[in-house]
C-alpha cells in the first residue's frame, strides 16, 4: 500500500509512526469535511512502479517494422507528386532542379529529421503525441484550463507527475506565471490548439484525396484511353470503400500493411538510385546550400511561390509525433534514419537527375521515370501504399477527435473501439462519413492534384508551425533548456517553416482556402461547444449544493428512502449539482444507497485503473450517500456499462473499510469496527441486489434574461441546434435505457 508522501508537507496531516493498519491508512486517506474538497484515493490506490521497461531490441525492431506501416504512408507516398507541384510552369533553367532537390534535402533533414525525431518526440505525453498531448502537457505543469476542475488529488495520479522549475531557471517561473495570471493566454493557447486540431482533420480530408488521386494517374502513361474525368472516377470509388470498411477497426490493417510499404520504400529507393547511376550523378552537388540560393537569384517571386510545392515532401511528418502512442520513441526513430529518410533521399535524387535529362516530362515525373519492367508493379504498390497513407491520416483523425472531447471541445459522438488489444484503435461513426462527403467533395471538385495540394500545403505548414509554438513553450517552462538552444532552434526551424508558411498562403485562392475553410468552420463549433460546456459548468458551480443544505435534506420526513443503488451522474466535479434539490422536489425518493458520479478528464493519455476511482461520504453517515470522481485520461477506454457498475461497487465497498480504520484508530474497538464494516458493505451489496437505477440530468440551457443577441444565439440556436442532432450522454456511456430515468431542468445561463 502506498502511503501519501503529501502529508510531509502538512503538519496537521502529518501522523504518528506507528506501523499497525489503521495508522497506516490513516496517513492515506485524508479526512476533509468540505464537499468542495475530494477524498484521497481508495484502499489499494497505491501507485507502484509505473517507470518504462527497457524493451530489447528484438521488440524494438518489431515496432520499427510494425511502424513503417502506420507512420510513413503519407510521408512515403510524397513523391508522386512533389516535383509536378513545384515545377507548375515547367523547368526554366537546367540548374533550377539543383535548387529544388537541395530545398527538399535540407527541409527532410531540418524538419522531419532534426525538428522531429530529436525535439519533438520528447515531448511526449507519457508516450502519447499530438497536438493535444502538447496542451495537455503544459496544463498538468501550469493551471491554464479554463474550467476550474483541477484537483490536488490529480496530481497523485502517478502519470501527472511533472518536473518543477528550479530555482536556477527563472525564465520558466516567469514564463508559468504570466501564463496562469493572464486570461487571455489561456483563451490564445486553447485557441491554437482547436486551430490544430482542425488542421489535423483537415489532413484527413485532403490526405485520401491527394494520394489516391496521385496513386490512380499513374494509368494514363499505360493507356490512351484513360481520362482525367475517368480517374476522378475510379478514385472516389476508392475512397467510398475505404471509408466504408473503417468501421470494421482497419487500423490494425495497418501493421499487417507495414510489408507494402517496406516494398514501397524498397521500389522507391531502388529505381530512385538507378535513375541516379544512369541519368545524371552530378546533381549529388545540390547538397551544397548555394544552388538554393542561386535558385531564388534567377526566379525571384516564382521561386518563393514555388516553396507550397516543395513543403509536400514532409507532408505527414506529423504522424511521427501522432502515432508515437502506438509504438516507442526509439522505434520511430530508427525506422526513419534507417528506411524512411534514405528511401526519399534515393527517390528525390533520382528524380532530379531523371529531370536534368528529361525537363519536358515533370508534369509526371515519377511514373515517367520509372524502368519499363516495374512499371506496373510499381503501380499497383503505389495505389495500395495510398491507401495506407489515407488509412493513417483518417485513423489520426478519430484519435484526435477523442482526445478533443476529453476537454469537452468537440460535440458528443460515439467512440467505438475496435480492437480489445490494441487501445489506440478507435472509430467515430459521425465523424467517418463526415470525412467521406469532404473527401467526395474535394475530389470531385478539384480533379488534380495541383490545387489539392495548395489546399494541403497550408495544412501541413499550419500544424508545423503551431507544434513549434508549443515545443518552444515546452522548452523553455519544462525542459528549461538553455536559451542558445532555443533561439537557435526559433532562428533555423522556425524561419525555415515561416518561410512555407508565407509561400502556401500566396496561393490562397488557388485551393489553399479550403483547409482554412474546414478549419473556421471546425473551429466555430468546437468554440461553440467548449464555451457552452464551460458556461454550463460555472452555473452549476455557483448553484451546487451546500453540506448544510444536504443534512436539511436528508432530516426532512417526506423523503422516501426505496431499495436499491442509484447512480447520479453529473459534470460537476466539486459539490452536488443543483439538478439534485429540483429532481427532490418533484420525486422526494431516494435508493438505499445514492453514488454521485463525475467523469472528469485529466490532462493525461491514461489513468491507471487502480487510481481512477476518488470519493468522498455526504455527511451524515446514515443516509449512505457518495460522491465518485471517475479520472479518465483522453485514451482511456469508457467501459461497457455493467463492467464499469461492478468496478465502481467494488472500490465503494474498499472505500468503506479504509475509511472506517482511518476515523476510528483506537486499537481497543477493532472488533466494533470490524462489525460495522460489514454492515456498511451488506447495506451496499443488497443495495445492489436490489438493482441500479442510472439518473441523468438532462439540462435544457437558455440566455438569460437581457442577454445580447450574439449570447442568445450562440446558446438558443447555436448549441442546442447542435446538441440535439448529436449523440446523448446514455449513448456515449452505453447506460441501459431500461434502468434510466432522466431528470430535466433549465439553466439560465
């Protein structure tokens, strides 16, 4: 049992060093008698030993090779359409390839090599990635939410711990307090975020549509009769059946398609050298950084425009970071300095010195260069290694849409999990065929893969630029890195991605409005919903209810106490929900036994189960009612109802016996405590003999009274609109609609 060190800080919480049971319990489980205050954490709580194993390299190898076929599809499938998109006018001068292929050398070594690999993956979340993981990060280290939940409990969790500033690095402190004390960084920081989460999803949608459609018109260099009209076609029926078989969980076909892009790579790299060995090795000298410089002396303007093409070589290198939770740091990191980089090295290099020979044929540049035997081989591989690209991005997708709603940032949907073995294998029906229409759409709509990839440029350079943002935070209040090293990194990485950032926005009306299009109207309803959640929440902890009001409560003779266990579920984390007096009011009857039932979402990927469960007694003793906290972390799994009802009795019942030794230590009445102890926990287990009943407040929220106009639509319209076409709670927490009562009331907010 692990004993709860915080107490050496306080001296009234601070117990003798007695080694007998209840002492020993005593110094767990803190007594409070705030309801504004939770409990400590149930009987076997301890944290133990949650430090990472040191895998061998034999498992190692088996991520690196399982990771090939998840992460690098997107990255991998880039040179299909790189040099067609950056050379949109045609090769001017002979040299002007130089200057392209040392653009794409350097940018793969500085962004997805040196940016990634070695900065970013370190920021992980206790193993998991993205852009919420980033958020996450910085809010368990700094109070920057903006609903006040947080708990000193959660900081107990053994997955909450963060290193503080010391003493030595004030820049940190600074940088921490200015951020807590300032409402508008809080608002600026959730901002950016939802900014890229959106993007995130908006790569889901052009990832399908790009590589697919880039896959498809390798046939018309096969036959004459193929149109672009045709392979329009054929590519959205491909798309139509990816989309369709999501919900059969084939994200784990990804691991068994690691094989079709290792052969991918294989075929990439093999025909990139010897386009190299037989066309022209001289362009090896674009590794000298002068041709780019010269590049830009010649082309002026057309040069820096020419950047939004060059930036889709790392397209997808934010899947090194996002994917990290399925696999190891260290496997991503030798997958892509031993297959992946050399693989698109060898492939851009030979392309380039295909094109010093053959400038005219740059509109196809990769299907034309490649040898006549491996035409068709590498066609189909290429087609299915699409597939795999978009079947990452769109699982991506799903993922971050879960770790959206853990901090209520995104409407209700149903989260299916498709696989008991592996966690991260996630599928969002609504959202699924959401992402297939915009898929239809921008392929119908657009029919190249130019403008497509205007459109995903400002995707990719977006997300780059914002996961920057936050790494520089991370670095500067986390790691507490030396300043040389962040303004060194701010003055290469983050002018380098700047420079993009300007180049794909110049092509604004040329496509590259439509992920900004996806991502204001994303944006608008995560806005929507979070602002709404937060208002919501502030109204109930204005309104909950007091410990004073409770004990009038239960003194009062017309309250019918009926057999059974009730659960009452309720967002609120500190205090009872004022639904509780209205649902008195109209039926004054209450079970046996009443829990109070927060699900709360910590800023964390995973809660281990043994801490998940907080609670707390609502005085006085003989009314048998609880307060629960139930701590999910954004990739927890909700459990199926009648899992989560015998795990929740279970530790009530541990909670009982710990409790009981911690308020009454004298040695002298073990048998007197004992006793009651089984009393309490037959009053719970008949309790649940008896049934459960599942109370749900179904809260109707209005303006207020003298709202502006822009509030009463936001929430009259807006809101409600969305919450009645989207899932309900009993849906999303699989509460058994025979054991349900709802229980309505109206805030004002």
């Amino acid at each position: 049992m692990e004993v709860d060190r915080t107490a050496d800080n306080h001296p009234d919480l601070q117990e003798s060093s007695d080694d007998s049971t209840p002492n020993l319990a005593e110094r767990k489980l803190r007594r409070n008698d705030s309801l504004d205050v939770e409990s400590r954490t149930i009987p076997g709580a301890g944290a133990g030993s949650h430090g990472h194993k040191v895998a061998s390299w034999v498992v190692i190898l088996q991520l690196a090779f399982q990771s090939i076929g998840v992460v690098y599809g997107d990255i991998g499938t880039s040179p299909l359409y790189v040099y067609a998109s950056t050379f949109t006018e045609g090769i001017k001068h002979s040299d002007d390839v130089l200057g392209v292929l040392s653009l794409i050398l350097y940018t793969l070594t500085l962004i997805p090599l040196l940016k990634y690999v070695f900065f970013v993956l370190q920021a992980n979340d206790n193993g998991e990635g993205g852009t919420f993981a980033l958020y996450s990060l910085l809010c368990r280290y700094a109070k920057i939410g903006l609903i006040p939940s947080q708990q000193v409990e959660d900081q107990e969790v053994s997955n909450f711990q963060v290193a503080p500033p010391t003493n030595r690095q004030k820049m940190a402190s600074c940088l921490k307090s200015k951020l807590e004390n300032s409402r508008a960084a809080k608002i600026f920081l959730l901002f950016a975020t939802m900014l890229g989460t959106s993007m995130v999803i908006g790569d889901g949608v052009l990832t399908p549509s790009i590589s697919v459609l880039s896959a498809v018109g390798g046939i018309k260099n096969a036959t004459s009769t193929m149109t672009q009209d045709k392979i329009v076609w054929i590519s959205a029926a491909i798309l139509v059946c990816l989309f369709m078989v999501q919900r059969f969980g084939t994200h784990k076909v990804g691991y068994s398609f690691a094989p079709i892009i290792c052969i991918w790579f294989i075929l990439i790299g093999g025909i990139g050298f010897y386009n190299f060995i037989k066309f022209d090795p001289s362009v090896i000298k674009a590794v000298n950084p002068k041709y780019i410089f010269q590049y830009f002396k010649r082309n002026k303007m057309d040069a820096w425009i020419s950047l939004g093409g060059v930036v889709l070589a790392i397209t997808g290198t934010e899947a090194l970071f996002a994917d990290v939770g399925h696999f190891t740091v260290m496997s991503i990191r030798l997958s892509m300095c031993c297959v992946t980089y050399p693989a698109l090295v060898s492939a851009y290099v030979g392309q380039a010195s295909f094109l010093r020979k053959h400038a005219d044929l740059v509109s196809d540049t990769f299907f034309e260069s490649i040898p006549g035997p491996l035409y068709w081989p590498t066609f189909v591989v290429a087609v299915l290694a699409s597939i795999v690209a978009s079947q990452a991005m769109i699982s991506g997708t799903f993922s971050i849409i879960q770790q959206s709603l853990s901090y209520g940032c995104f409407p209700r949907v149903k989260v299916v999990h498709t696989s008991s073995k592996y966690e991260g294998q996630v599928y969002i029906p609504e959202v699924n065929y959401l992402l297939m229409f915009a898929c239809l759409g921008v392929t119908l709509g657009f029919k190249d893969t130019t403008r497509i990839g205007n459109a995903y440029g400002i995707a990719v350079v977006f997300v780059m630029a914002l996961t920057s943002s936050f790494l520089v935070l991370i670095m500067i209040m986390i790691w507490k890195s030396h300043v040389l090293i962040i303004i060194s990194y701010v003055l290469t990485i983050g002018l380098l991605e700047f420079l993009y950032l300007s180049s794909v926005l110049y092509k604004f009306d040329q496509g590259g409005y439509l992920p900004l299009a996806f991502a204001g109207v994303l944006m608008i309803i995560m806005y929507i919903w979070h602002d709404v959640h937060r208002r919501k929440y502030y109204y109930e902890l204005e309104h909950k209810i007091s410990a004073e009001k409770v004990k009038d409560i239960a003194s009062l003779t017309t309250i019918n106490r009926v057999p059974g266990l009730a659960l009452f579920y309720s967002e609120l984390v500190q205090g009872i929900p004022p639904i509780f007096n209205h649902y008195l009011v109209n039926i004054p009857t209450l079970q046996r036994v009443l829990i109070f039932v927060s699900f709360k979402s910590l800023p964390i990927s995973k809660v281990p189960m043994e801490e998940r469960f907080l609670f707390r007694r609502v005085e006085p003793r003989d009314i048998n009612v609880f307060r629960c906290v139930v701590r999910y972390g954004y990739r927890d799994i909700i459990h199926e109802q009648e899992s989560f009802e015998r795990v929740l009795v279970e530790r009530l019942k541990g909670f009982i016996e710990e409790e009981l030794w911690t308020l009454e230590n004298d040695d002298g009445r073990v048998e007197e405590k004992r006793r009651k102890v089984e009393e309490e926990i037959e009053v719970v287990d008949r309790a649940w003999r008896d049934g459960i009943v599942h109370l749900i407040g179904q809260n109707e929220v209005v303006a207020s009274k003298g709202s502006g106009f822009a509030k009463r639509v936001l929430i009259d319209y807006a809101y409600n609109a969305l919450r009645r076409n989207l899932r309900q709670s009993e849906e999303v927490f699989y509460i058994p609609r025979k054991r349900m009562l709802k229980v309505g009331m109206t805030y004002e907010l």
